[in-house]
C-alpha cells in the first residue's frame, strides 16, 4: 500500500527551486496546526518540525493543538485558515483518504479546502498490550490475545487517538477478517490513551510508533504485531501481518504517513517558499535519527503535485479498507 523511498535520493530527484526570499505573509508567526491534544505522536511531529521550520523560513513559528474528532477539528481549521502561508497543517493520510468514505457528513472537502505541500513521514502503525496484563492474562503473543478477545467478547479494550483513525480502521479490520471481539474505545488523541494504557484502564493500542516506542523500550508495554505485511527495521522481533495469514489477516499491509498541507487557494510563490523550507527541514540528519528508532521515516514528496497524485492513487485501497472493517461515522 505504500512505497518506502530513500530520503536522500528523493532529495537529489527533486527539481532546483529559486533562492528563497523574504519570509512568507510578511514575517508574522506561521502556526503549525497539530489536530491532535499535546503528548501523542503527531504532537511530537508537530513539534520538531516546527522547531527547524522557523530557522528555514526565518521567522516564528508555532505549535496549535486543535484536538477533537479524530483530527477533524484541526483539519477544518487549517481548511478554513488564511491562505497565505501562515498556516500549516500535520494531517494524517487517513485524513485525506479514508475520511471522505467512513464519514457520512465532513465540514471540509480534503481535495478542495486542503493544499498539498509535501509528505513528512511515513511509518508502521504497532500493536502494543499493556506488560502486566499481557502476562496475566497469557497474551505472549498477538495470535493469543485474538483467541482471547474470541473467548471474552468486548472485554479486551482497544483505546485509539480517535474515532476513524488509521488505529480505529485497523482493529475493525482485524475484527472482520479474524473474527475477534476486541472492543473500541476512542480517545481525543494519543498521550490520554496511553496514560490510560499504562494504568491498566485499557489493554492495548494500534498506534504509530513514536509515542509508544519509548515505553516498548521501558518493558511497560509488550508488542505483538506490526499493521505492515511484513517486520520492519525499527523492530525486526515484531511480526507482520502476513505471519498472520491463518487468522484471515496476511494481506493487510497498512503503512500510515503523515503530510503538511495548506488551506486551499495558497498562492504559489508561497507553496514554493514553504516546500523549500521543508526539504531542508527533512534533510536535517538530526531530525532523520531523532524519528527513525521511533518508527517514523522522515519523507518528503518530490512536489506538491506529486502529494497530490499520492492522495488521489491510494484513495481507493484505503476506502476498500474502511468498508472492510465495517466502521461508518456521522
């Protein structure tokens, strides 16, 4: 479902943009919409880029948190936002793809309101349980807590950062194709659901790696399984999918990356500056090694046009997805 592409070579591919010039919008803040609460993974994203996007434009730039809505809220702001370069959406895939599919109702059309930049990350979603209870309840791995979840329905709590996420769309998936019985319990963003992992409220995430690698790292939470068919580097002692094909479940291949996108109607001078801005913002080797133990592969599009033509392509697997997993929201 995705493409894993050498981040260098992408660089060296892409075309020679002009010099840049004078800071967009006349040098005010440029505001880095993260639509996700403080302390999840997108948040983290958010954040590092925004801390080597300033220095690249040469100006302020900030962080705003607009949770709410599985990402929708602070989507639609950055849809609705000034288009002049000051605002900057972290916008997940799922977003752009699977969303106008699993909502019935969206208050922003991601091809029309959304301007594409440039792709930021791309990366596995990974199945973590809570230490404790997996040793308690004897889930040494992912194919013993399907069984369980068969034997105890609803009682195996899955928290997600929200309602349709890529998380949400995955265990719905694995529900309809392996038959297990693992209950959804949707968050307003990832750092409140893995307090409550840790807690033992709930038993386990689907997540991306970055906010629930470190405490992987500090035996808190166990991983079980990859949303890629195949292991990946960060974590080669965790199985894909595809070693899962006697559940029903050896042709997910789900990789989930993440995007800057701009309001609509941006003018291009300005798209052109900030995707400058953002190839040196990804060609920064501190930012590649500061993600990459995480999971997250710093990425960047060859052009605008091409994250277009990225969105448009996997449109339809993503929404061969959603109704695979039977989730349909308002």
């Amino acid at each position: 479902m995705m493409r894993r592409r050498n981040l260098m070579a992408g660089l060296a591919a892409m075309p020679a943009l002009p010099a840049m010039g004078q800071p967009v919008a006349g040098g005010r803040a440029v505001r880095v919409v993260v639509p996700f609460p403080p302390g999840g993974a997108i948040d983290l994203l958010g954040r590092l880029v925004a801390e080597r996007l300033g220095p690249a434009l040469g100006q302020n730039v900030v962080v705003e948190n607009r949770g709410g809505a599985g990402g929708i809220l602070g989507t639609d702001a950055v849809a609705k936002g000034t288009p002049d370069g000051t605002v900057i959406g972290v916008i997940g895939g799922v977003t752009m793809t699977a969303y106008p599919t699993l909502y019935n109702r969206l208050p922003f059309d991601p091809v029309k309101d959304l301007q594409p930049l440039s792709l930021i990350t791309s990366g596995a979603l990974i199945c973590v349980v809570n230490a404790e209870v997996a040793q308690r309840r004897g889930w040494t791995d992912f194919r013993a807590l399907v069984a369980y979840s068969k034997a105890h329905p609803d009682e195996v709590k899955m928290g997600s950062s929200g309602p349709g996420t890529s998380s949400h769309l995955v265990i719905g998936a694995v529900n309809e194709l392996a038959g297990a019985r693992i209950l959804h319990v949707p968050y307003r963003g990832g750092g409140p659901a893995i307090a409550d992992l840790l807690s033992g409220t709930i038993d386990m995430m689907f997540d991306v790696t970055p906010a629930l690698m470190p405490q992987v790292t500090a035996g808190k939470f166990k991983p079980l399984v990859l949303s890629s068919r195949a292991r990946m580097d960060f974590a080669p002692d965790v199985p894909g999918m595809g070693e899962f094909a006697d559940l029903g479940l050896g042709e997910l291949d789900l990789l989930a990356w993440n995007a800057l996108m701009l309001p609509a109607g941006t003018p291009e001078p300005v798209v052109a500056r900030l995707f400058q801005a953002v190839r040196q913002v990804a060609a920064d080797p501190v930012l590649v090694e500061r993600l990459r133990p995480l999971g997250y592969e710093v990425m960047v599009s060859e052009s605008p046009a091409a994250l277009a033509e990225r969105v448009a392509r996997e449109t339809p697997a993503w929404q061969r997805l959603v109704e695979m997993s039977g989730v349909k929201l308002d």
